[in-house]
C-alpha cells in the first residue's frame, strides 16, 4: 500500500496512482473563477494537483488520513490556500446546507459505498455549479442515460432535468488504483442548470415510476394515483396507455409529476 497506510475498505480506499488519470482530471476542470470543493482527499495525490490551480476545501472522514494531509500540506493550509475538514461529508451537508459558502465546483474520486448519494447532495446544493467525480462505471452510465437506454432510471431524468450539460468523460481501469477496485471506473461530468431547483419530492416520485421498471408505468403510479384521475391526466399529455417507465423523456416526467401534485393539491 501506498505510504504504508492500509486502505480502509469501509471507507470505499482505492487511491489513484495512475498521474495521466490526474492530469486528464485536472485538464477537464471548468474555466471560472470558482472555489473547489474535494470530497476524501485520500492520500492527497488529486488535492496537491487541484491547490495549484485552485483554493480547494476538502473533507476527510479518516482520522488516520487527516494527519497525512495536515503535514503534507502544512504551507498550503497556513496561507489558507486549502481547508481541511475532517468529517463524513453527508453530516457536514446535513448540519450547513452546503459544501461551502459560495459557488464551487466538486471535484473528487469518490468513496463508491455513498457515490450517488453524494452526486444527488451536490445537484441540491445551490452553491455547487459542476460536478467531476470519479464513480463506478455502472452508476456514471446511470446518471448519464437518457430515455431509451438500458440504464435509463430517476438518476437520468434528474441529470437531464437539473444539468445544462452531462456526459462521460473518460473510463478508468481498476489498475489505475491502489488497491484495485473490482469494478471499472468512469469520470462523470455534469454542468448543472442553476436556474433548476428540483421539488424535494420529485425524487420519491421517480422511485415509484421506476418501482418495477418492467412494468407499465401507469402500473407503477396506480400506487399513488386513482385510475380515472391517472387517465385524464394520460389524455391531456398524450400519453400511450401502454408506455414503460424507461420509454418517457426526463422533460414528460417533470410534466407528469406537475399534474399529479396539482390534483392532489386541489382533491
Ligand atoms: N482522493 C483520493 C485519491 O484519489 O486517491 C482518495 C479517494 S478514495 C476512493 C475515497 C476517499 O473518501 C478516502 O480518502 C476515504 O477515506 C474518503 N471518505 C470515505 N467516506 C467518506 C465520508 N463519508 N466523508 C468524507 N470522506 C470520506
């Protein structure tokens, strides 16, 4: 293991040693003025490369990590250039709201076990405007996919909803890191729309469009919609009766979800 430090898998540790994977990182950052916001500086390869650029603030849950950075970076800290905040990040959201006090782009390889609950934080956080997150494979696909694909779920309408750009931007092999992961890598990026503000339930209500995804979508909404109420609102968007939920646009499901909380408002 890299500088004798044992990688935690309960921390989701798999440090990145592959440089070229950095600098691919570093080239796709945004072009602005923005703070940066780093998520499980690790052993703090991605952090020495993002405070050139950068001031970057970054949180660290391990206590044994947090002692590396603090001699590591100990210049960049004293002159303010980089924050460290040991903490789970998720509590730090829970407790302020956000990552940080101003705009910021998140940049991180993320811990796998809370990658998508992260990348869902960062799209309500206002503060936060783009997003450049190492993920597995199989989630970025999933936050990338629009309808019709395979991989088609609540993750890509709300990418599609809340982002003015999103894509993949490159794939990253388990040998890259130490130790290797079992899965294969991706880079997502997303450029979110700051003028989206998602409903809070909106998300609740995708999970039930999706619940059984083989299904009828209409099936899956028989669960919280009256048939007739169901019907009315079918005809006044067009809809088929028979679509599945992985046949209808992100923009059909904003539509949708709008009629479905207006009834119930009015009943
Ligand atoms: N950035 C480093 C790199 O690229 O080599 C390490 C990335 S490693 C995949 C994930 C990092 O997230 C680890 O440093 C881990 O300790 C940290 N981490 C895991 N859970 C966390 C949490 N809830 N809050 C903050 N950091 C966390």
């Amino acid at each position: 293991m890299k500088n004798n430090i044992k990688a935690k898998k309960r921390f989701g540790q798999n440090f990145l040693k592959d440089s070229s994977v950095l600098t691919r990182i570093i080239q796709s950052m945004p072009h602005n003025n923005n703070h940066i916001v780093e998520i499980g500086p690790g052993l703090g390869d991605l952090t020495q490369n993002l405070v050139k650029y950068k001031d970057t603030t970054a949180y660290e849950v391990d206590t044994d990590l947090i002692s590396i950075l603090k001699s590591k970076f100990a210049i960049e800290l004293q002159s303010e250039r980089f924050k460290l905040i040991h903490t789970d990040v998720l509590e730090a959201w829970d407790k302020n709201g956000s990552l940080y006090d101003g705009k910021y782009d998140l940049i991180a390889n993320l811990p796998y076990y809370i990658a998508t609950n992260i990348i869902l934080r960062a799209f309500e956080d206002v503060n936060c405007e783009n997003i450049i997150v190492m993920i597995q494979k199989e989630v970025a696909l999933k936050f990338s996919a629009t309808a019709g694909d395979k991989e088609y779920s609540s993750l890509g309408v709300i990418t599609e909803l809340i982002s003015k750009e999103s894509e993949i931007l490159f794939d990253v092999p388990p040998e890259s890191f130490d130790p290797p992961p079992k899965v294969m890598s991706s880079i997502l990026y997303v450029s979110k729309d700051t003028n989206v503000a998602l409903d809070k339930d909106f998300n609740k209500f995708l999970k039930v469009c999706f619940s059984q995804p083989r299904k009828k979508l209409s099936k899956n909404l028989s669960s919280i919609v009256n048939k007739e109420f169901l019907s009315n609102i079918y005809n006044e968007l067009n809809l088929k009766e028979t679509l599945r939920p992985h046949e209808v646009s992100a923009s059909l499901y904003s539509q949708l979800y709008t009629k479905v909380i207006n009834g119930k408002q009015r009943s």
